[in-house]
C-alpha cells in the first residue's frame, strides 16, 4: 500500500466559475483525463490511498485534473513564514543576597508575593460543539471544514455546506509551491483564509516536542479565547482545537502539563482504514489520543525545511474582541 502525497486535504477544490464557453470547455478535458487516469489505475490493479486510508478515487481524480486545468500560482507569491519555537528553559533559581559588607546598611529584601495556587484546570471555550461543527463535504476538504468551523466559534458565519464549498473554491488565491508541493490546502493556505474571512491574528508555529506545542496552544487559546488547529495525522488532517485539561493554568505556570485537549474533527464520523474511526464533536482526546494523532510533520511529496519532524501548529495571537 502506498500513500499519495497530501497537503492537509490532499487536492485542490473545484475550479472558480468560468464562461459557459470555458466551463463546458474544462469539462469536456475533465471526462478525457478522468477516463485517461481511471484507465491508468486500473492497469496497475490498485487504488492509491491517502493518509485518511482507502480514498475516494473520483474526488481525488478531479482534484489532479482541476489542478492541471487551472495551472501553477504567479511564481512570485509569497509563502507565510513558519515561526520555528524553541522549548524555553527551565526557570532560574532566586539569587540569595549577600551578607552586607561591615558598616554598609542592611538591605531589606522585598516582600515574597503570595504564591499563585496550582490546581489543575479544565478550558473549553465552545458550550455546544453541534452547533459550529461541519464534517468535511469531500474526503480531501478537511482543511475548508476546519476554517469553517474556526470561523463558526468565532462568531464569523455558519459552519455550513455552501460555506465550506465557498471557501474550498478560493483555495487557488492562496496557495503556494512553499506551503504544499502538491498545491492546494496548506497550513500558510489556512492561515490567509481565516485571515480573508475576518479571523486575524492566526500564526504557523513548529515545535520539537508535542508537550511544548500542547502547553503553548493551551496558554493561547485561554488568552484570546479562540480555537487553535492542531495539524495532525503527520501532517495530513486538520484537528480544531477548543479547549484542554491541565495540571496547572498554563498562562500562570511556564511547566504546565496538558493531558489532553477538546476536539472538532471535520473527518467524524468517517471511518479511516489507517486511523481509524473519528470521535463526535468536542471529544476530550486523552494523552494516548493525542500521541497517536498529532504526530511530526512527515509527508511524502517532498521536502519542508522548516516543517519535517516537528509538531505544527496554526494558533491565534489576537484576543477575541
């Protein structure tokens, strides 16, 4: 089995309308190269899967041929950068003052303030995750299901299907060779699509260590109150994440551990042959959970200097309101 190279939803959406003339144009060139490409994949006598498992063939057969009908981006556009964050180091210990030198005055130390109390903390910021979820209309639409979802807890619009296939359509005015070798969804794409549709402030962070890139999401959604996108199954599929448990509050205590988090799953309730089935909207996905799904970025179609090997994560810098 072999995995075909996907960039968050794995292929670009359909193509933006066109003239009558151009659409039956582009369709006729569709039925010649889904008929060229089916031919081709049944002579080798398989189905090529995706990273979400057996995939549906035709979606991904017209996400090649709108690809190639619609051509490469101006060569010139720029990539959002990917902010590569360093695990901080541990906090220095209190210098003790020295005894003062004979004659010199006593230096009264400032009061010690009194202690924050740690206790474990329990943060979801959607109360009904029916209400602003929508599962992904094609198998390789995760990435405009995830930004609708975003924007429905943000109070930006509706998660619904007209508004996922809206935002899936305009995927080509953001997508860079940088962001996904195959074109379409990446995380930089998602990024300039939250930002066009009114959520500013979103950021691509890289971390090395899955308990940093837990502890810095968790700390950021408590400040500006807003969901973060965990890019999970190494790198194929996106994760909206609304809320974690803690042993601490992590935008108090820099050594917070996040035991897991709340997640809207656009996949759900699909059943992945790889994954395997995906949990209702808002599940607490425990530690086990997360080791599982969020994984290191490592996707087949080529190299990403600043992506390989490290948790990614798209998170919100702006507080809400």
């Amino acid at each position: 089995m072999s995995l075909e190279p996907v960039r968050i939803d794995g292929g670009a959406p359909s193509l933006r309308t066109r003239s009558s003339r151009g659409s039956r144009r582009s369709r006729a060139l569709r039925l010649i190269l889904i008929a060229a490409l089916v031919g081709g994949a049944a002579g080798f006598g398989a189905i090529a899967t995706n990273a979400f498992g057996a995939g549906n063939l035709y979606d991904r057969l017209l996400a090649k041929i709108d690809r190639f009908i619609v051509g490469p981006p101006p060569p010139d556009r720029a990539t959002l950068p990917t902010v590569d964050v360093t695990d901080p180091p541990s906090p220095s210990p209190t210098p003790t003052l020295p005894p003062p030198a004979s004659g010199q005055p006593v230096v009264t130390p400032p009061p010690t303030p009194t202690p924050i109390p740690r206790v474990a903390v329990d943060v979801n910021i959607v109360a009904n995750p029916n209400s602003v979820f929508i599962h992904e209309i094609k198998d390789v639409w995760c990435a405009p299901a995830g930004i609708s979802i975003v924007l429905a807890i943000l109070g930006h619009g509706d998660a619904t299907p007209a508004r996922e296939r809206e935002i899936a359509g305009r995927v080509h005015e953001w997508e860079t060779y940088a962001d996904s070798h195959i074109y379409g969804w990446g995380p930089a794409a998602i990024v300039s699509a939250l930002d066009a549709y009114g959520a500013k402030g979103y950021q691509i962070r890289a971390y090395q260590s899955r308990a940093v890139a837990l502890r810095d999401s968790a700390k950021a959604l408590s400040t500006t109150h807003s969901p973060v996108i965990l890019i999970a199954w190494k790198g194929a599929h996106t994760w909206v994440m609304s809320g974690y448990r803690a042993d601490a509050d992590p935008t108090v205590f820099n050594d917070a551990k996040v035991s897991g988090t709340y997640i809207l799953d656009p996949w759900y309730p699909t059943i992945s042959t790889i994954w395997g089935p995906s949990d209702p909207p808002g599940t607490f996905q425990n530690s086990s959970e997360m080791i599982r799904n969020f994984l290191p970025w490592k996707q087949p179609d080529g190299y990403y200097p600043s992506r390989d090997g490290k948790f990614i994560v798209i998170i919100p810098t702006i507080p809400v309101g």
